[in-house]
C-alpha cells in the first residue's frame, strides 16, 4: 500500500506542481494588469476638480456648445509652434514704435471673409488686452511705447478664441524702450498666469473663461514634493464680486452673466491660498454681454448656425455645400369606393278614400272668342299709262217719225251749235 502511494505521489507531484506555478504566474500577472489599470487611470487633477470644483450661486458651468465641440476635432490634429521673431529678448530699442513679426509652424493661420473667424494669434503687450493677429505677412506695428521695460506673450488661439494648450504654442519675449526698469518684467522662476477670456462683448451664453499658463507644475508629478509650494496651486475667479475657485488648466464655459457690463478677475493662488506675487498673475477685464448678438460667435453658441455652414472657419480650403432639397413624394391617394347605400321611402300609410256626393258640374259659360281682323297691308296698284284715245264720235240717232191722227206742224228742229246729237224741243211749238 505504502509503495503504491508513494509512486502515485511520484506520478502527481510533478503535475500539481507545474499547475501550481502556472496559478501563482497568473496570480501576479493580475495583480500587475490591476495596478497598471490604477497607476494610468490615476489623475490627481481629477480628485483635485472634485475637491475645487467650480462653484457658484449666480454662475454655471456647462457643455461647450455643440457646433464648437464638432469643430474641435479638425484642429487636434496640429500642433502649433510660436516664435516672436522681433523684438528679440533684452533687445534695447530707441524708439517709441516697435515692429512685431511673429512666426507659426504646424497651424495655418487665416480669418474667413464671410464669418470673420479663423486659427490666430493672441498678442499681448505687457497686461493689456490681448490683439488679434490673422495675417503674419504683415508685421504688427506697436506705437506709442512708454520708456522703460516692455513684455510681449504670443499663444495660438482656436477661431472661437480658445487657446491652444501644446508645448510650443507660448512664445515670451522682453525688451526695453531706450532704458531698462523693474515694470512689466515677469519672474521666470515663478508661474505666471496670462488672461485670455472672456474680452470684448459678448451676445449669447455660455462665455468662455480661458487663460494661459506657464511655469505651473503639472498637479500630478508634483504633488509628492511637499516642499514645492505650487504643487497645489488653484486658480481664482471672481465675477461681479462672487468667488469660486478651481486647478484646471482647461477652458470653461460659464452662464450666469447680466447683461450689461460685468468684471472679471483672475488671480494664480499657490499651496496655501495666497496670490503669488508676479507680474500679470492678477488681471481684471470688463465685459459686455448683450442677450441676440447678430455675430458669428454668437449665432454659433446659440446653434443658430450648423458645423456644416461654418466649417471654413477651421478648414480654409472647406467649400459649403448647397444644402440639396429633395423633393417631397406625395403619396398617391386612391379614391375610397363610397357603398352606396339605398335609399329607406318610409313607407306612408293608405289612407282609404272616402265616399263623396255626386255633384253635377255646372258648365261654366264660355266667353265668346271673337276674332280680331288682322290688318293687311293695302297693296295700291301703279298707275298704268295710257295712250290718248281721240274720242270717237257719237252716231245720231234718227228721227223716228211719230205718227198723229192729227196733222200737226211739224217741230222744229233747232240745232244748236256746238251740241251735237243733242235735241231740243220747241215747247214752244207744241
């Protein structure tokens, strides 16, 4: 028995063995996958939004708007890189007007005619607010400069004016007008934040609040070096004198603004809450919101205007199409057959006639039509012509002797002249 066993166990061993380390393999394996997944999902930043999430009574942050979030994707694929060819840093120039020429690599740089947007460059001399440059052809001229030191920053800037955050889209140059002195001249071991947005007038809601920084430790490799007192550094807002406060680098999109006229203030806060004191780090801007702009900016944060439409604004060789109507197929309607239904008589009870006395109709005497002579037109016979007749004479008639018993003288017979025929007697004679 003891022989039997031990050769199984011979027999098995080997096999338990070798599965048990595959076990163990697959064990560690997971274990590594597991904390690979932790140590990439891991963002400092985001515990740190959670704990400085913005937060307002009179202001709210939202989405971007739809029509920009759709645009954005054209423009991830570049990577600007900004120079300020002149003036050159710790340049000394003995003149009041300077000439600024700027170069950008890896973004095409233009302004759409028909919405007057495009990629461009903000320019800000000292703390003013920022110019924008659409055509680097022309050089920048900046006039009027007091004497003294001067700070020119450049970033490159989306179409809706956000900034493009990349290493290489900040340039930073210093120069001096006839002289040097301690104004406008940044630390550069220190972080310095540069203000952005919002500027100008607005005319639609959400407003976007952006802003550049450098020299600002990333959250998450600094946030083991205690003795760094950046390494928790917090940006506050304050609009209209109500504070919030947050530790993203990214831009925001804020409602809640009155229109009219509205202050904003930007201040770089280190570990501990307190403004580092540094050239720029505080900036207040006026801002001027009136509700239904009529300008692109505008129309496009309200959707009145589609991805489709404006597209130029980020692709310049971008062509709108016609929007193509198709036409609308009526469905044929076939007639309904309508039933013919018959026609109910409500049937009228027979009513049985009744019995009448016999009258004897009186004839009515009929008055006598007398007709009336038609009057016929009398017809009047034409005179006829006749030829003169000369009369014919008469003959005379005999005397016819009358017989007497008696002798008695005969009559005389007195013709008178001119009556012929004619007898006269002589009563006389008789």
């Amino acid at each position: 028995m003891n022989l039997w066993f031990v050769k199984a166990l011979k027999q098995i061993l080997p096999k338990s063995l070798t599965i048990f380390k595959w076990l163990i393999i697959l064990v560690l394996v997971l274990n590594l996958y597991s904390c690979a997944q932790k140590a990439v999902s891991q963002d400092v930043s985001v515990s740190h939004t959670e704990k400085y999430q913005p937060t307002s009574l009179q202001f709210t942050e939202v989405a971007p708007p739809k029509v920009i979030q759709e645009l954005r994707s054209t423009l991830e694929v570049y990577r600007p890189q900004v120079t300020v060819i002149t003036p050159q840093l710790d340049e000394i120039i003995q003149d009041t007007k300077v000439t600024v020429k700027l170069q950008v690599k890896d973004l095409p740089i233009f302004k759409n005619p028909q919405f007057e947007l495009g990629p461009h460059l903000h320019v800000i001399l000292d703390n003013q607010p920022y110019i924008p440059v659409y055509d680097l052809s022309q050089p920048l001229v900046l006039s009027d400069l007091s004497p003294g030191t001067h700070t020119l920053r450049v970033f490159a800037s989306r179409p809706w004016h956000e900034s493009f955050k990349n290493e290489g889209a900040y340039a930073q140059t210093t120069f001096h007008i006839f002289t040097k002195t301690d104004d406008h001249n940044p630390d550069t071991s220190l972080p310095l934040l540069t203000y952005s947005r919002p500027q100008g007038s607005y005319g639609a809601e959400p407003i976007l609040l952006d802003f550049y920084l450098t020299n600002a430790p990333l959250h998450f490799t600094a946030k083991d070096d205690l003795n760094d007192p950046f390494s928790d550094w917090r940006i506050r807002c304050t609009i209209n004198g109500e504070s919030f406060v947050f530790d993203r680098w990214q831009a925001l999109y804020l409602k809640g603004f009155k229109p009219g006229n509205n202050w904003v203030k930007l201040e770089f806060l280190d570990n501990q809450g307190n403004t580092v004191k540094n050239a720029f780090n505080t900036t207040v801007r006026l801002v001027n919101y009136q509700p239904k702009g009529k300008d692109t900016l505008s129309r496009i944060v309200r959707g009145e205007l589609k991805a489709d439409e404006v597209r130029s604004i980020v692709d310049q060789s971008y062509t709108a199409k016609p929007p193509v109507t198709e036409p609308i197929l009526e469905p044929e309607t076939q007639p309904i057959p309508t039933p013919e239904i018959p026609e109910i008589v409500p049937q009228q009870p027979t009513e049985l006639p009744k019995p009448q006395p016999e009258v004897t109709p009186t004839p009515e005497p009929q008055p006598e039509v007398i007709p009336i002579p038609q009057p016929q037109p009398q017809i009047l016979p034409k005179p006829e012509l006749q030829p003169e007749v000369a009369p014919t004479p008469q003959p005379q008639p005999e005397a016819i002797p009358i017989p007497q018993t008696t002798e008695l003288p005969e009559p005389k017979v007195i013709q008178l002249p001119g009556e012929a025929g004619k007898i006269h007697r002589n009563e006389d004679t008789l």
